[in-house]
C-alpha cells in the first residue's frame, strides 16, 4: 500500500569528491570499503538526529527529516547532521595512515547540501525497500547545493538559512545560480552551532515584542523570589502549551528584579538528549565553570579545581567525577572513577552536583531556570527533585517551564509533591492582548499602520497563543511585501500559505505524533485529517457517515462498518486527550473543534490533492442529501465550497448563484453581489457549462424582492452581475430564470452591442 502526503521537509544531499579518480586509485575491494564506511557514517549520524535515508543514487546518498516523524526543528536537524558527518568523515580520515599510498587515496572528500521545503512525499517501502519518493523542488535543490559547495563543506538555501539562523553561525551570504532554477539563488555555509544559553535565548534575542497581561503571574514569580532571599528555598513549575510564552515570561520576571548580585544558571533539556544522562547540567556547568574548547587538558582540570575549591568542595572523588560529566578526555585517566560502579558514578555526581548548588546559595541566591522540562532525562529530574528538596532551607529558586504531559504519564509528580512547589499555568490571551501583539510586531517589521480587518484575522486564525500571533504576523507582512497591499483587504489562500513556515515542522510534529502506536490509515492523525475536509468544527454524526462513504483513493482504505464506530471513538478520545480537538457542544450529536485554526490548516495541507477531492466529493453527496430535508438555498454556500474543492467548478458554480439569490431575497445586496461574482468566476472556468450544471435543479425564479426598497445603481450592478453569470452558465433552466426576471435587460445582455433597439426587444419577447 502507498502512503502519500504532503508536508515541509529538509532533505540533505551528499556526494563524494572525485569519486571517479578514487575508483581509478583503489582496487575495487579496497574501493567497496571506502563506500561502504561512507555509507555507514551517513547512515549512522542522520539516524542519531532523527532523519532517514530515502535513497542511494551513485555514491550519492539523499536523506530526509521531517518524515515518517517530524520534529519541531527539522531544519537544525538537518544542518547539525551536514555537519556532523563532515566532521566524523574528517575524524577518520586522520586516522588513516596518510604515509601509506592506499590509505592516501582511500581519504574521503565530501560535499553536502541542504535545503528545505514543501514536498509530496509517496511511500511504498511496504513492497520496495528503495520505496520512497520526494517529489518538489527541495531534493533537487539540495543535490545542487553539494554541486557549488567546496570540499568538505555544506550548503543550505534561504529557507534553511531562515529557519536555523539562531542555532547556526553562517558565512556571508552568496548568489549562485543553477541548472533548472530560476533566477539566482541565494545560499550559506554553515559553520558551527551557536552558543546561546537556551532555546528562546537563541532564537528571541533582540526580537521580543511587547509583554503583555500575566500580571498575576509576574507577582507570583516576585514574591515567590522575596521568599527565596528570605532563606525560603522555592520551586516554581510553569506549564503551558508550545509557544503560549513560558519562556518570555520567565525572561520578563528576570528582567524585573535587576541585578541584585543573584547567579542565575541556564538548563536547557533538548530532545536530542532526552537519553543523556544530566546533559543540561554538563552544558550549564562547562558555561559555568568558564571551560573553553581552545584550552589544553592542564588548563580544564586546572578550571575545576578552582571551581571546587572556591565553594570548599576537596574530596578525592569531585574532579574526576565534574571531569567526566563535562565530557573531559583527562577523566579516563584519572583512576579514582575505575573503582566505581556505573550506578555509583551517577549517584555521586548527583549528589556533587546538587551540593555545588548549595554551596553557592550560601554566597549568593541562586535562579536555577530549567526549559522545556518535558524534554529532561530521568536524572536531570531525580536531581531537581533532590535539589528542591535540600533547598527548601536555602537561597536557591527553581524554575521549570514544561508543556503538558500526555494522560496517564506524570513524569514530574516528584516535583509537584514538593511541599515548596507553585504552580503556574498559563493559558491563551483574550483578543484584545492579542491584537496588542499584532500591532507590536507590524511596528517592528515597518507597517505601523496596520489595516483593521487584518489584525482581526490574525488574531482569529493565532487563537491567542503568543508564537502564532507573531509569526503569523511577520508572514502576512513579509507576504505583503509592498506596503501598498496593506491597504487591501485581508486574504486567505490555501492552508499551506496560511501557516508560517516556522510553524509547519511543529504542528507537522504535533499530529505526527498522533499516529505513533496506531497502525493503518485510520489512525488519530487521518481522522483528524478527514474531519478538517469537514471545516475547523464538524458534528460526529457527520464525521461518521463520511467515513462511511470515504473508500477508495490514493491512499484511502476502507474499514469496516462493524469496525468504523469503534475506530472513530478510541481516535477521536485520542484527538481530545492531544488537544487538537476539543466538544464545544454537549448534545446527543455532539460538536467539536480543532482548538487551533493553524493546526486545522495543518492536518488539511498534508494530505495529498486526490484525498481531498475525494473526501470532498463524497462529503458534497452527504451534504446534498441532508439539504434535501431542509432549505435548500440554507447551505448553497458550503455546498458550493465542497464542490470546489472536489474539482467540480461548474456545480459551485451553481451553488454560489443560489447563494447570491438568498441573499438577494434577504435584501443582502453586497453579499448577493459577491456570491454571484464568485459564480461568474467559476462559471467563466466551465466553457459554457459542464452536464452536471445543466442537469441540475434550476435556481429559485419569480420577482426579485430585493429591488423593491434599493436604490436603483445598487440593484442594477447586482443584476448586471447576476445575469452574466447566468449566461455564462448558459443552462436552458438559467435562461429561463434570466427572462422571466430581467427581460428587457435580459435582451440587452444577450445581444450583440451593435444590435438595434427593435431587435433587443425582439429577443426580450
């Protein structure tokens, strides 16, 4: 079975340097070596930052993040992977005997290039291992990439650039220009990873916009430090969705208090080293202790002495032990660590590091912020939970910021049983904090004076979470680009262009993650993606009945009916549980609502086009048949939207000119007039009209109660617009409509500009 999609990926691209001469110099055993180490080392790095292999094309190998799983940073992913080869390629090369003449030519010279972007992803490893296929611009681009890189270096393009700017260093950007792409290209050579000391350090620096509301917050997080430096240890968990401003918040409240000779220490927990034992002490205690990789092995043993000594910590055991958890080559040589067990080096750095932590509180108050919690290995959070505990006589505040945890897992309940512990829950803002936000970013990005009904949009489509909101900001006004477009009204294209590509690898990730334990098509995730063809709220009724007409597509199976209710409800409590969905109604038919409009664009935007037409058509039938127990005109308008979406242009057509006559009946005149303007768009698309519009119901006819109490500019502009729609349909039914409502200007449409009044008459007769 296929399984297709489309989603953002970064696709990384390596080749060999000279790979011919190097099959000239090597005898084809000692060549099948060299290729097949160089295979390995790819194989083996992307696997450690969470990317696949998607094919071998010569000594060329194309490898892919963001698929089957997608990670929130994909592009840095990918990047430290370029990198990361190149450096371990590098390794072994020094390695070699470079006296010898085999070893010489067996050096491997790489070239790697990376580029990001929206591809139609077809897997069918299923049957072919070699199976899978990125169909887009990206695998094509990052090949060309690899061909203008130097030897030993990466390449990415501007989208890559753009998205990993604040975890990488760059080289000046270049233009360059390559086969088959349009215009010149620019691109960058990454050289290294950045220093920041977390996450939103890395990537917000210099960039905040407005702080606004979580006033009690902020006077929570100030009293709770007054008590601190009272000698009243406290812990402080913050909780809150992706980009709902945890992290803002705590850089807020820290900016607050001003330097009052506090030492604050910076863990940031990474899914990388989720498996890594202690890895956010190591960074924070190497950047501590003031460690440098430039420095000698002397010097570093030398930097922890001191470290220790000034906080009166001497034991035999503390530099070997500091050594070894800041990753020091001196550690394997110091003997003292070979007569412990493993279990015992892990509980005697635990209790080294908590009682530096002390030691320093006694000379100063300690801020001790932890990012991202969720991500934290079992001893970063044993040590937490120890170092809460001992603190609770001492100078020391914890901070932890996390997102929730799935049911049924309590990964810090440790921490919240503490009896020093605050909790602090941030939820999304009201609209009119939104809309302060939005205005804050366009002051920034230039447009000051942003329209109205745009900040209106965004702060409806954002749902009040601080992340969204600011990227969608700077993605409509980047999109703007002249700033004379600001003063057009505000549009929504296809649900790919409306998320921010900044935000596609997360939300990608947020309902990948739905389908990790489930098999088949009919996982959480393609629920999900079925109800979002519905709209952003859709009735279960509905859902369920669409399931049963949705059987056949490019990647659709069907299931069974005894099988379908029960499929639907473990996936929809599912949906719940991952907040993606949420009931806003309680009845017998109850109603839900993907909780965030991006997230609903998302689960859209990734499934591939024939899907959609398909679960449009069938969802089209359903909805023809339920209007055929109510009011037609009622639902002309999503029926209309349906079957645009089905690739039925004609009958939207149809439907649009029934939704401009219900308006017109409701004396709505400037929406009357967009329905039909919509309708003469579609129409003018048909050739005339296909059969499935002339073999449809004809539109309600009789007198046009709208143009009774209108002045007669308005009705005139609306019937002109009405009546070359009908034309343009040019069904026998719509004629018939057109002469019995409009005749004389019927007439007048109908023929040639030339024609006489007599004969206009003629045909009005």
């Amino acid at each position: 079975m296929n399984t297709s999609e489309r989603r953002q990926v970064s696709v990384v691209f390596c080749d060999i340097v000279q790979s011919t001469a190097m099959s000239c110099a090597l005898e084809p055993e000692d060549l099948w070596a060299v290729i097949n180490r160089y295979r390995e080392t790819v194989r083996n790095t992307v696997r450690v930052f969470g990317g696949i292999i998607c094919h071998h094309k010569g000594d060329g190998i194309l490898c892919c993040f963001g698929y089957p799983a997608s990670h929130e940073d994909n592009a840095s992913r990918a990047v430290m992977a370029a990198l990361g080869v190149l450096a371990r390629v590098q390794q072994e090369n020094h390695t070699e005997d470079s006296d010898d003449d085999r070893s010489e030519g067996a050096r491997l010279r790489l070239r790697v290039g990376v580029a990001t972007g929206e591809v139609a992803i077809v897997d069918n490893r299923a049957d072919d291992p070699g199976g899978l296929e990125l169909l887009g611009p990206a695998p094509s681009l990052a090949a060309r990439l690899q061909t203008g890189a130097g030897q030993n270096m990466a390449l990415v393009d501007e989208t890559t650039f753009r998205l990993t700017r604040n975890d990488f260093r760059f080289t000046p950007a270049r233009t360059v220009r390559f086969k088959g792409f349009p215009g010149p290209m620019t691109v960058y050579q990454p050289l290294g990873q950045t220093c920041g000391p977390t996450r939103f350090e890395r990537c917000c620096a210099g960039s905040l916009t407005d702080f606004v509301n979580r006033a009690h917050e902020q006077a929570l997080l100030c009293e709770t430090w007054r008590r601190t430096c009272m000698g009243q240890g406290q812990l402080v968990l913050v909780k809150g969705d992706a980009g709902i401003g945890k992290s803002r918040l705590v850089r807020h409240f820290l900016e607050g208090i001003g330097d009052d000779g506090r030492r604050e220490i910076q863990l940031q927990c990474s899914a990388l080293h989720a498996r890594t034992a202690l890895h956010p002490f190591a960074v924070a205690f190497t950047r501590l202790i003031g460690l440098r990789a430039t420095d000698t092995q002397e010097a570093m043993v030398h930097c922890l002495r001191a470290f220790l000594s000034e906080l009166g910590i001497r034991d035999g055991y503390s530099v070997p032990l500091l050594a070894r958890l800041v990753n020091l080559p001196a550690a394997q040589c110091l003997p003292l660590l070979n007569i412990l067990t493993h279990e015992d080096i892990g509980q005697r750095t635990t209790s080294l590091l908590a009682t530096c932590l002390i030691a320093m509180s006694r000379r100063y108050p300690v801020i001790l912020v932890a990012e991202d919690l969720h991500w934290a290995d079992t001893a970063t959070l044993k040590l937490l939970e120890e170092l809460s505990s001992a603190a609770t006589d001492g100078s020391v505040m914890i901070i932890a910021t996390f997102r929730p945890h799935p049911p049924g897992e309590a990964p810090l309940a440790g921490l919240e049983a503490a009896r020093n512990c605050q909790s602090v829950t941030l939820d999304r803002l009201s609209r009119s904090h939104s809309a302060r936000i939005v205005s804050s970013v366009a002051r920034r990005a230039g447009a000051s004076r942003l329209p109205g009904d745009w900040i209106t949009r965004i702060v409806e489509r954002s749902d009040g979470v601080p992340l969204f909101i600011e990227e969608l900001t700077r993605t409509v006004i980047d999109k703007a680009g002249d700033r004379a477009l600001l003063a057009q009204p505000f549009a929504i294209g296809k649900p790919s262009d409306n998320i921010p590509e900044t935000l596609r690898d997360s939300l990608s990730a947020r309902l990948d993650r739905l389908r990790l334990g489930a098999a088949g098509a009919h996982s959480p995730k393609w629920v999900a993606q079925v109800a979002a063809c519905i709209g952003r709220e859709f009735r279960k009724t509905t859902l369920t009945r669409l399931f049963e007409k949705v059987g056949v597509g490019t990647t659709i199976v069907p299931v069974a009916r005894t099988d379908l209710a029960h499929m639907l409800e473990e996936a929809i409590e599912r949906l719940v549980e991952a907040d993606i969905i949420c009931p806003v109604t309680c009845d017998q038919d109850i109603t839900y609502r993907f909780k965030h409009a991006l997230v609903h664009d998302a689960a859209y935007a990734g499934l591939w086009r024939e899907d959609k037409r398909h679960i449009h058509a069938r969802l089209l039938e359903l909805l023809e048949e339920k209007a055929k127990e109510e009011t037609p005109d009622t639902t002309a308008e999503l029926l209309a939207h349906h079957a645009f979406k089905a690739g039925q242009p004609d009958t939207a057509a149809r439907y649009w000119l029934a939704a401009g006559q219900r308006a017109a009946v409701r004396s709505d005149l400037r929406e009357a007039r967009a329905c039909y303007e919509e309708a003469l768009r579609l129409a003018r698309r048909t050739a005339g009209g296909s059969a499935t519009a002339r073999s449809g119901a004809a539109p309600r006819t009789g007198p046009d109660p709208a143009c009774r109490d209108k002045p007669r500019g308005v009705h005139e502009e609306r019937t002109a617009i009405e009546m070359e729609a009908l034309i343009a349909l040019g069904t026998v039914e719509m004629m018939e409509t057109l002469r019995k409502r409009h005749p004389v200007s019927a007439a007048a449409a109908l023929c040639p500009s030339g024609a006489v009044g007599h004969e206009r008459s003629r045909v009005a007769h």
